[in-house]
C-alpha cells in the first residue's frame, strides 16, 4: 500500500489526513467517531493520542518525550489519564481516585481527552499496534526543526513555520486544506498534527523512525507504551 494516514482528535470527532505517497495527494476527512474512520487504505496509521496506559504513575514514553523538547514545548507532553481513570464520569471524580490511589491527580487538560482516549483503547489491540501507532506531533516537528524552539501552534507564526517542515518533509502543502476546513469541527492546528503524524507514519514505514522508549514496556492489557516520531 502507498497511502499512510495521521490523525489527530477534533472538536468534530477525527481528523484523518491521508498521503498517498505514489502519486503525492493529501486528503482530510473528520469522522465523528473512531469505528467510522476508513482505515483500510493505510499502510501505517499515526495518530496523536495516547495508547497503553499505566495503572499507576506516569509513562516513560512521556517522560522522555518531555526530555527531548525544548523548554518552551515540554507541556505540550502531559500525563494521560491512568487505566482506572477511564471509568470516572467526570474530572473531579478521577481527581479523588486519583489522589486516594496515588496521591496524584489528573490534569483538566489530560481529562478533555480522556473521552477520546477511551474511545481508542476500546478499538486498538495488542495485534493492531504494528499498524496503528503513537505519534507526538511536535516530536515530529521539532525533530525536523533539529530540535530547535518553535513559536505556539496556535499561533500564525507557529503554524508558517510547521508548514515550511511539512513542506520540506515530502509532504504536498496542506495549506489548501485549511482554508476548506469547516471551523466547527477542526482549527488549523489539528490539520496540521494530522500532518505531522502522517510524516511521522511515512517515517515509520519506511523504517527510519525513533520511538520512545526503545524497549516500551507493556500496560495491563497488553498494549506497548511508546511514543513515534
């Protein structure tokens, strides 16, 4: 297969951007849930949010992921909620099991993604992670950028200069998508991490991407705990 997909979570649900590497066309498409986002013409699936999680304390892929970043990004890297977190109903409850169990809460940036990443644990397996993997877009970006600082994302400046390492990556220019995005479903910043995790995917594919760590350690169910970039 010649295409490789990068997905990032959305106001909308998902946004898939799809590269078809043989003839060099992108394609955006949001889903409003995981199970309805067509997959099968993807070699490697690079999506930014977490998969595996620990049942106690933080991941080492996080870890050192943080440690890689400059310091002006490193929050950008935070903790996923921990597996019995999934089932609280809402923030302040995973907040009290949280520092019953560990003495560690969840932040409420963690917990606006925790719906999603439930939604991704319930449909990726053990079997699925050689397809389906962990991408950090702006490992991805600040690799490109030989690991030096980048203005915000969600800044116009940020986002020229994510665009210029796109472009320089292979990837045919998403600007065009942008402008056709419906705001209320996606903003520019998460095409562009779509974008990011498609590099990323290409890179994997092709077998010259890192991952973090080297020997991930597995969660309960199974899953490797690793971040790709």
């Amino acid at each position: 297969m010649n295409c490789v997909a990068g997905i990032d979570g959305c106001p909308g649900g998902w946004l898939k951007l799809e590269w078809d590497t043989a003839n060099q066309l992108i394609r955006k498409e949001i889903c409003p849930d995981w199970k309805s986002l067509p997959l099968g013409d993807s070699a490697i699936v690079a999506v930014d949010m977490p998969i595996g999680l620990n049942d106690r304390g933080s991941r080492l892929c996080d870890l050192e992921a943080r440690k890689k970043l400059p310091r002006s990004r490193k929050s950008s890297v935070f903790p996923p909620p921990r597996r019995y977190m999934l089932g609280c109903r809402n923030w302040d409850e995973a907040q009290a099991k949280g520092r019953k169990l560990e003495q560690c809460g969840l932040s409420k940036q963690a917990w606006n993604i925790t719906a999603k990443i439930r939604e991704l644990d319930r449909s990726v397996g053990p079997g699925s992670q050689d397809r389906i993997r962990e991408v950090h877009p702006e490992l991805v970006f600040h690799h490109l950028n030989s690991w030096a600082p980048l203005a915000s994302k969600k800044s116009p400046e940020g986002q020229n200069q994510r665009l210029k390492l796109l472009r320089a990556a292979g990837l045919p220019d998403p600007a065009p998508l942008i402008e056709s995005l419906n705001r209320r479903l996606a903003a520019p910043d998460d095409l562009i991490d779509a974008a990011a995790c498609a590099v990323a995917a290409q890179r994997i594919l092709k077998g010259y991407a890192t991952c973090l760590p080297a020997a991930p350690p597995l969660d309960s169910r199974g899953l490797r705990m690793e971040i790709w970039y």
